[in-house]
C-alpha cells in the first residue's frame, strides 16, 4: 500500500500567519490523485483539494494545494479562526486507499 | 444540498455483528459511488470499503476483506455496512462518504463501540 507521511504533527501559528503543511507518500501518485481535507473538533472531514491543487467546489482561496510525485504540500495563505483543525492527505490513486496520519493546526 | 444520515451504530459484544445504513439525498444516488471511512478514538481516518455506483464493483483493504460487506440500494438511496466478527479495534465513528477517489462529501457519522 501506498503510506502517507504528514509533517509536522503539530503546527503552531497565529492567525493572519502562513501553515504549509507537508505530505509524503512512499510511492509515486500517478496523475496527482491525491486530496486533503479538514477536520474541525467534533465534526466529520470536510474535502478542500482534489487532483493535488484544484480547490473542491465552496473552498476559499486561501487555500492551496501543490506536489507531485511523492511530495505534496497544502498551503494555507493566511489562517482564519475557522482554520485551526486538523488537516489530511489522502491517495485514490491505488487500492486501498490512504491517509496520512494527520497534521494538526493549533492557536500559537 | 447533500445529505448522509447513517444509522445503526451502537454497543456490541466482541464477536457479534451490526448492519449500518446511510440514507443520502441532494444528489443522483445511482451515479455515485459510496464510501465508508472510520475513525477510531483520538485517531486518524481508516478507508473501509467503497461500492461502485451500481452495486457491482466493490473494494475492501485485504485486513477488512471477508468481515465486512459493503451493499447499497440505489432503489431507497441507500447504502448499507454489514460488519461481522466485530473486535475492540473496530470501535469507531463509522462516516458515510460520497465519492471512491476523492472523498467529497461526508455524514456526520455514527459511533460503533465493540465491548463486553
């Protein structure tokens, strides 16, 4: 299987401060078949990226997402309140699907 | 607006079974494949099983495969999680999700805990 490794597991920042958060998988995706998503406390994971940089449909656009290959990066350009959570890559592009293990955003 | 409303989770002895249900709405159920994802306590997100759009195609991680089944009735907009064999580390948030690649929209979830 395709693992994904996301780093740091923590992010401390402030709000109006850049997050670049990192995801590597231990294959190769062909055709950038990876996404990430948000999860708030207490609710379920919310899609932001599809196709490793096209932002899913109601996302703002502070948020980005660039890679390819086996390293993929989700930038946040400038963190909301709303944007603390915890973040996760995810592969579709071979069975069975992955995540990574998580990136959490926290109020510095 | 899309809406997953799974049901039929709950407490169950180890070695026991749990059918689970998602009920969707909003959007063309039988062009649409379905997901179920789980999240155990303090943890990650786990892919349990996908099921294509008509039914015929249906995929599993091999650690899954044979315990659970996943099955969907695209007549109720519907689809169903039949989980057998239950052990302590199946306990979870079992979410619903619209999607088999990217996972696009998901249900609020439904906690199934795996206890004596």
């Amino acid at each position: 299987e395709n693992a994904l490794t996301q780093s740091p597991g923590t992010l401390s920042l402030s709000p109006g401060e850049r997050a670049t958060l990192s995801c590597r998988a231990s294959q190769i995706i062909s055709s950038r078949n990876l996404a990430w998503y948000q999860q708030r406390p207490g609710q379920a994971p919310r899609l932001l990226i599809i196709g490793a940089s096209s932002r899913a449909a109601g996302i703002p656009e502070r948020f980005s997402g660039s890679g390819s290959g086996t390293d993929f990066t989700l930038t946040v350009s400038s963190l909301e309140p709303e944007d603390f959570a915890v973040y996760y890559c995810q592969q579709y592009d071979t069975s069975p699907l992955t995540f990574g293990g998580g990136t959490k955003v926290e109020i510095k | 607006e899309v809406q997953l409303l799974e049901s039929g989770g709950g407490l169950v002895q180890p070695g026991g079974s749990l059918r689970l249900s998602c009920a969707a709405s909003g959007f063309a159920f039988d062009e649409n494949a379905m997901s179920w994802v789980r999240q155990a306590p303090g943890r990650g997100l786990d892919w349990v099983s996908s099921i294509g759009a008509a039914g015929g195609s249906r995929y599993y991680p091999d650690s899954l495969r044979g315990r659970f089944i996943i099955s969907r009735d695209n007549f109720k907009n519907t689809v169903y999680l039949q989980m057998n064999g239950l052990r302590a580390d199946d306990t979870a948030v079992y979410y619903c999700v619209q999607g088999r690649g990217p996972l696009e929209s998901w249900g609020q979830g439904t906690l199934v805990t795996v206890s004596s």
